[in-house]
C-alpha cells in the first residue's frame, strides 16, 4: 500500500520519492544485473543505463507497472535484466573482416534441401516450455514443476504426452 | 538430468523437433513476464507468455532470476547520487511555461497574419498600378517624338530651290 502511494508520488514528479526509490532499489538493480556484465562494463553504468530507462518520457515505463499483477521487486528484476541484455546486443564486438577468414569457411556446398514440414501447433507452449526447461537447462522434474507452480506428476505427464506426439510425428515423417 | 529422461531417442527426438519448429514471435512486455513470474496469469495469457519463453532462453532466464531474486547489492554514495539527478527538483516559485496557446488565439494570431498579407498585396497593387500608368504615359511621349524623327523634312528649303531654278 504504502509502495503504491510512494509510486503514485514518483510518477507525480515528487523528487523526494524518486531519491527515496533510487536509494531502495538501486542495490536490487546490481544484484540483478550481476553475471550479465560484458567486460569493460560497470555495474553502476548499468545502473543508471536502467534508471534512466525507468524516468525516460515522464516516466513511461514506470507508469505500466501494475502492482496488482506483480511484485515490483520481480518486475524490477526483469526491467533491469533485459536492459543488460540490450546493452550487450548493442555492444556487440565488430564483425570479422572478410579478408580474415579463411576461404575453406566461405566455400558453398550446393546442397538442396526439402523444406522441413513441421505442423505448428504440434506441441503445446506448456509441453514446449517443459521440454525446453528439462533438456536445454537440464533441470529436475520437481523443479519445472516449481517454476510452472504444478505438481510434478503434471510435469512428467505432459513431457510424456510431448514424447509421444514427436515419436509419432517423425515416424510418419521418416516413412 | 533427471533420470527418466535420460533415455537418448527422446533427446534425439527433442533435438530434432527444436532445430526446425517455428518460432513465436511477439514478446511479452516486462509486467507481462512479472505476472507468469508470479504464477498470476490465467492458463491463456500463461501459454502465449510460454511459447514464446520456450524459444527465447534469455527472457526464461531472467524470468527465473525475478523470482529467486538475490540479495542486495550494496550502491556506492556517488551511484545513488547519479540516479536521483535524474529526475530534478521542482521549484514552486518557477512557473512553468505554458506548453500552447488556447485555440482561439492560435486561430486570431493566423487569420491577422493572413489579412495583413492581403492588405500589403491590394496596397502594392494600388501603388503599381498608379506607377505603371505612369511610365505608359512616358512611353506614349516616346512614341510621338519617335514619329517626328521619322516623318519627311520640313517644307525649308523647298522655296529656296524653286528660286535658284527659276
């Protein structure tokens, strides 16, 4: 309650609020950013790189944060996160010169190649998200099932109705 | 990787299935993201946040980072004094300056404008016409003086020769 009105204050241009918000939530923000820090970059640049993000147009941004929908905390987090990640996109090392690489890696192969025929709704997002969550980031059946907030059971049955829409899709495929 | 599934074919198959599915394309805003975060979105709004957290590695990433968030990192004095400058303090006795003018004025300021404009045009209309009458009756004069040169010699001599014939 008491952020909500501190908010309402901020985005009303209340200076003492903003310096009230820069001093809480500042440490949040490097704690967020930290690990995704390309070298030569500070963390507190990243800081402001986000605070300005936040005050930016009248403070834009900040006006869609809905404290009904979310924690700001957790809101916080995703903001600071994906403006690192901007940063990173934006600052990414020049490409190599073409005269650097060697010509066995600029050689085409003429390979002709059937367009793969995937049925788009084949998998569900869930069953996507379960699979990509088990395989690619090798976590736990429990676990999943902390983050999607399901039972487990949950998790191993759409993995195993995923499996078996996959089977049955490359076998027909293959045939 | 949890043991049950180990089992290579169905990582094969996972594989192969994630090398060519198509890929969601319209992301989620970051309140969006919160709210899947949080576990506070509806079964619809959680699968479209989901198909396309399920080609973005990133945004699931930093999802998961929101909702384990870390402990604090301490800011240093100068950090914090960067950021509140961004926003700047309001001083009651500056009054600030009046973003448009009401449309009535906006309207009054175009239309002088537009009567002046004419008001010179039907001035210098007046006045050059006046002028042009003028050098038309010089041109005239011209005329008249040209005509003079050209016409024959005057009758002078004409006497003069008849009595030396004579």
């Amino acid at each position: 309650m008491a952020e909500a009105k501190e908010l309402a204050a901020l985005i009303a241009g209340d200076k003492a609020a903003w310096d009230g918000f820069v001093r809480r939530y500042a440490g949040l923000i490097l704690s967020a950013v930290r690990g995704l820090l390309r070298e030569g970059t500070e963390a507190e640049d990243l800081l402001q790189e986000v605070l300005v993000r936040l005050c930016k147009d009248n403070f834009r941004l900040l006006k869609t944060y809905d404290p009904a929908r979310a924690g700001l905390t957790t809101w916080l987090t995703i903001v600071a996160r994906s403006t690192a990640r901007d940063l990173q996109r934006r600052h990414r090392p020049a490409q190599t010169a073409l005269e650097d690489v060697p010509e066995t890696l600029l050689a085409v192969t003429d390979v002709h190649q059937e367009p793969l025929k995937l049925p788009k709704d084949l998998l569900s997002p869930r069953q996507h998200l379960v699979l990509t969550l088990l395989y690619e980031r090798d976590l736990e059946v429990a676990d999943v099932a902390k983050i999607l907030g399901v039972d487990p059971q949950t998790v191993r049955s759409t993995h195993h109705k995923a499996m078996l829409k996959l089977r049955g899709h490359f076998a027909t495929e293959d045939r | 990787m949890s043991e049950f599934i180990k089992q290579a074919e169905q990582t094969a198959l996972w594989r192969r299935w994630r090398q060519s599915a198509e890929h969601a394309t319209e992301a989620p805003d970051p309140m969006l993201l919160a709210a899947w975060a949080e576990h506070r979105l509806d079964e619809a709004s959680a699968e479209a946040v989901e198909a396309w957290l399920a080609f973005h590695p990133e945004a699931l990433e930093d999802a998961l980072a929101a909702r384990n968030v870390a402990p604090p990192i301490e800011a240093s004095v100068a950090a914090i004094a960067r950021g509140s400058a961004l926003v700047a303090q309001r001083d009651p006795k500056i009054v600030p300056l009046r973003r448009g003018a009401p449309a009535w004025r906006v309207a009054a300021t175009w239309t002088s404008m537009a009567a002046s404009i004419v008001i010179a045009c039907l001035v210098g209309f007046e006045l050059g016409g006046g002028l042009y009458a003028g050098v038309l009756g010089g041109g005239q004069s011209d005329i008249a003086f040209e005509q003079t040169l050209l016409d024959g010699p005057a009758p002078l001599f004409s006497d003069f020769d008849e009595e030396i014939g004579s």
